[in-house]
C-alpha cells in the first residue's frame, strides 16, 4: 500500500526544486529500476505491483495496485514498479579522455539518450551547462534505461570549464569541417549545442576544431540532425578513428 504522504512526496519529485530539496528521484519500469538497484544507487522505497524484487530488504519493499501505481507514474501506461532512490553526492570531473559537453540541452528524452550514448561509446564524462535538463528528470532517468548510474554527469559554468581546460574542444556546426576528412584525438571535449539554436556564440568563440556531419542528400535541404541523433554518429566516428 502506498500512504498518502508517500503519493504527496512521489508527485513532488516530478518537479526539480523537489527534487533537490529532498534529495531524492524516482525510477519506473523492471528494466530500469534492476538496473539501478544494481549500481551504487541507494534506495528508499520500493513500490510494485508483482512479486519480483527477492533481493531487494522487504522492509523497503511495498505491494501495490496497479491503481495506486497509476498515482504515483508519469507514464501514460504505468509499468509494473516505481523505485525511488537517494540522489548520490556529486563526483569530481576527470579531464581525461573525450568528454561529451552539451550547451543547454533542454529536451529530457535528448539527454536521457546522449547518457546512454555516453554509456555505450565509454564516455567516462559528461559536462552538463546550468542550463541543460536536469539529470534525475523522471523522463531522463527512462530514457536512459539504467545508465544514468554508469556516466559522471556534471554540471557548471560550460564557459568558465572551457575556458580553463587543456584539452582540445571539438564543436559541432553546421558549417563545420566534415568530420570524415578531419583528424580526430582520443583527448578533448566535444561540445553539442542547444536543439533550436545550436552553440551559443559564447561558446563558439571558445571551441578549437570545428566539426560537421556532411549532408549527403541531393536537395541538401534538410534543416539539421537531432542533437541525440548526431551525437551518435560523431561518437562512433571519433571511436571508429582509434578501434584500430
């Protein structure tokens, strides 16, 4: 059963400030709640419509309907569990390697997927702007499915990172340089920019290497690529350079 203050406090998380004031997220779904209670996730409570959780301490542990499931989800068909975890301490940014950096990515579905992204090419880091959607987003934490606990998400001042790093910034453009001629580097940053505006000019004026994905269609009329989308295909293409 859940209690009302339980349902209050669920809800609550949906919102940001919520969030930070109680330190606190939440999770749905089989696929992606295992995966975290498999991580270094904490947990708080455990809500579910099935018996499939043997591992997890009954006393966090609560059997529910799928009617009182349908209170406390923000999916449109409610899976069979809702988990909400301790939001963990922020950990230290490592220079080292490529780090993945996104000027305020607002789409929740577009970070969760970029994590995942991140998770899959072996992208330690991932810079977030101030600006940029917020990681324990209850969209995010679904659209990663589970990676969110193997990627350092960090946020901060992008401008004042960049402006003080070592490392190469690589920044993605449309008028950039085709990606399939430049010479990629295992070390740098690679910036994404925002899904209407592209780079910030700030922003711009800081990057080193200016990269683009070629156009291949005849019309070359085709406005630009989701940013999830061509964040896939630059990432292969800076790990194809080196598989070798």
């Amino acid at each position: 059963m859940v209690s009302k203050n339980q349902i209050k406090l669920i809800t609550s998380l949906q919102q940001k400030k919520y969030r930070k004031q109680e330190q606190l997220f939440f999770a749905e779904g089989i696929k992606v709640v295992q995966e975290l209670l498999q991580s270094n996730f904490e947990l708080q409570d455990l809500f579910t419509t099935k018996d499939d959780f043997h591992t997890v301490s009954k006393d966090k542990v609560h059997a529910i309907s799928e009617a009182e499931l349908k209170k406390i989800s923000v999916l449109t068909t409610p899976n069979t569990c809702l988990a909400v975890f301790k939001i963990p301490a922020a950990k230290p940014l490592a220079e080292k390697g490529l780090i993945v950096a996104l000027d305020d990515v607002r789409d929740p579905g577009n970070l969760g997927t970029i994590i995942r992204l991140c998770d899959w090419f072996g992208i330690e880091t991932l810079f977030c702007s101030e600006a940029s959607v917020d990681i324990y987003n209850p969209k995010v934490v679904q659209a990663t499915m589970g990676s969110i606990s193997r990627v350092n998400v960090v946020y901060g001042n992008l401008e004042a990172f960049l402006s003080q790093t070592k490392l190469p910034v690589f920044g993605t453009f449309m008028d950039g340089n085709n990606i399939y001629q430049e010479k990629l580097l295992k070390e740098g940053i690679i910036v994404m920019g925002n899904e209407a505006n592209g780079i910030s000019s700030s922003i711009e004026a800081l990057v080193t290497s200016r990269i683009a994905i070629p156009r291949f269609g005849n019309l070359q009329i085709t406005e630009s690529l989701n940013v999830a989308t061509a964040t896939a295909i630059i990432l292969s293409e800076f790990k194809r350079s080196f598989s070798v």
